[in-house]
C-alpha cells in the first residue's frame, strides 16, 4: 500500500505538520486493539470500500479491530462521531484508525501552526486528538498532501460505483427529496463562505448542481 511521506521538504517555522499529533499505523505495536473510523460527505457516497480497506490495513498490521464507527457529513461535524470511537477505543485501552487526516479534520485546518485560516466551527487537528483523548491513526502518512489523499479516497470511492451502462435504482422523485434535504446544508455552508464547488465537494454533489439549487432560492 503506497504511503506518502515528507521528503526533502523544507519546514517553515510556523508550519505544523499532522503528525506532531496523529501516528501511523506502521507506528502502531501489533495486537493494539483498534476502533475503525470512516467518513463519506455526502449521503450517496458508500462507505464500504473506505471500511474495507481499513479491515485489510488493520489485518496486514496486526491490529485486532474491537469496533467501527462511521460518519456520513462534513468533516467539521465528525466530532460526535470520532469521540464515539474514541470512548469505544479508551474502553480496550486501544486507538481509532482511519484512512488519512482529513477523515479527522479539514485539509484547511492544518495548513499554518496559527490555523488561521480554519472556518467557524471547523476544529482544527489538534482539537480534535484533545477531544478523542486516544491516539488517532492513519493508514496513509499523517502527513499525506490533501490532495494526494483526495485521490486515494477517490480510487476507493470508484470500487462502489456500479458497472458502465447501468445506474443505481432510484424511485420518482429522488433528485427533489435530495434537493430538500440538503438545501438547508448548502445555504449554510454559502453563509459561512463556502465556494460552490466546495459545497459539492464537502456534500457529494456537482458543482453545477450546487450552483442549480441556489438560483432556485434567489428566483
């Protein structure tokens, strides 16, 4: 499995890096009991294949899994969802693995040590392992550039999806109660500065879509 690592990369004195808080998992002594912690943004993304390879990753590493949580949302509401693990995890006196860092918190949130530049009521990487109170670990390096580990997560996303030719069975109606249960999210997400195509990333939806959905609202 291709893990990513900082190589020859000079470090800025205000930058932080991920793994100054979250371990990886060749890190990790084998029999270390192991909570599974995945997220998907929006509700049409599967979560299987992300749980799947963290059950291949923890079986290749020698880490007996004791439980699994998942999360269906964007990554600055997983706090719930990552401290349910973690209190799962403190009970076996274990650790939460997940596929990469930003299952933990956005990319945005660890880009400068001020972590400026993290949205209202996003938490930063440090936030988050303070919350969990148990080690949280990644199968990709810590440090993983986001967009190295959008692609990894976009290969997995790709295995869910179904053969060429065929779509999923949808009943009447499906793209207007889509419609309305996300709206309330997209215009929350505009509120608080969120490009268009950053809404369709965080939720799973097209750009244009997005971009269809607003126009709605201000007709």
């Amino acid at each position: 499995m291709k893990q990513s690592r900082r190589r020859g990369v000079r470090r800025p004195r205000h930058h932080y890096w991920p793994s100054e808080d979250i371990r990886h998992i060749d890190d990790i002594p084998p029999g270390t009991p192991t909570v599974l912690y995945c997220r998907v943004s929006g509700s049409r993304q599967d979560p299987e294949p992300q749980t799947q390879d963290l059950i291949q990753a923890a079986a290749a590493a020698g880490l007996p899994v004791v439980g699994e949580r998942c999360h269906t949302g964007p990554a600055g509401e997983a706090l719930a969802a990552i401290r349910e693990a973690a209190i799962l995890a403190a009970e076996h006196g274990g650790v939460v693995l997940a596929t990469g860092t930003t299952r933990f918190a956005r990319a945005a949130a660890w880009q400068t040590g001020e972590q400026d530049n993290v949205r209202a009521g996003q938490h930063t990487i440090k936030e988050v392992c303070e919350a969990a109170g148990v080690p949280l670990v990644t199968v990709l390096h810590p440090d993983t550039p986001p967009r190295e580990e959008r692609e990894y997560h976009a290969r997995l996303g790709r295995t869910a999806k179904p053969p060429a030719g065929r779509t999923p069975n949808k009943r009447p109606g499906y793209k207007k109660r889509r419609r309305l249960k996300l709206l309330p999210r997209v215009l929350r997400m505009r509120l608080d500065g969120y490009s268009n195509r950053g809404i369709g990333r965080e939720l799973g939806v097209a750009e244009k879509t997005v971009r269809d959905w607003l126009k709605r609202c201000d007709a």
